[in-house]
C-alpha cells in the first residue's frame, strides 16, 4: 500500500468498505484532536487534563445515532450526514476552519469512492 495513496490509513486505490471510511473518519478526528490539543498547549494556559474533555469515539458514535445511522452498518447518506454534523462540532469547538476544510475534503475523498 503506497502512503501517496493512503488517506487515513485507507488505499484509495483500492475498493473501499463503509468501515474503513467510519475508521478513517475516527482516525482523522484523532488528529485533529490532537492538532487541537497542541495549539491549546502552545497558545493557552488550559490545563492538559480539561483538554482531554474530548473523546472522538464517543463523538463520532452519537453522530451517527443524531442522523439515524448504525455506526457499525454505516451508509454513504449517514456518512455525508455525520460529515455536517461534524462540520458543525468542530466550528463550535473553535477549530481553525482551515484544518476543518482539508478533513472534511479528505473524509469526502474516501465516501466519494463508496459504491
């Protein structure tokens, strides 16, 4: 599996299931969790413990459960639902809406690629 290829730990190149789109979408919340946490670091005085308030799994999982879906039989439409809702967690959240776009692009690549 080439990593020019890999978004998330999912090839492109090859067929994709909806788990591995639900995984790459846990995955690259992970990130940006963390990307948050370092700029919270580096620009804040937040104790580290409050940053870690987040948890991604549990996010993800009731964004699922808010449109209707099953997050272990994920459909394309839940996935472009739960993209939204997201979208909208993380503009709240006072993410840079920089970072916002290049993971939404990237997470839309892979549910683009559902069959």
């Amino acid at each position: 599996m080439s990593t020019d290829n890999c978004i998330y730990g999912v090839d492109i190149s090859e067929k994709i299931t909806p788990i591995q789109v639900r995984d790459a979408m846990v995955r690259c919340f992970s990130l940006a969790q963390e990307d948050f946490k370092k700029y919270v670091k580096e620009n804040t005085d937040i104790a580290p413990k409050k940053i870690e308030r987040f948890f991604v799994d549990f996010l993800i999982e009731k964004a699922f459960i808010d449109v209707g879906g099953d997050f272990n039989n994920p459909t394309k439409e839940n996935f472009l639902q739960v993209v939204i809702l997201l979208q909208e967690h993380a503009t709240r959240a006072f993410r840079d809406s920089s970072i916002i776009k290049k993971h939404t692009e990237e997470i839309k690549q892979l549910i683009d690629k559902l069959e």
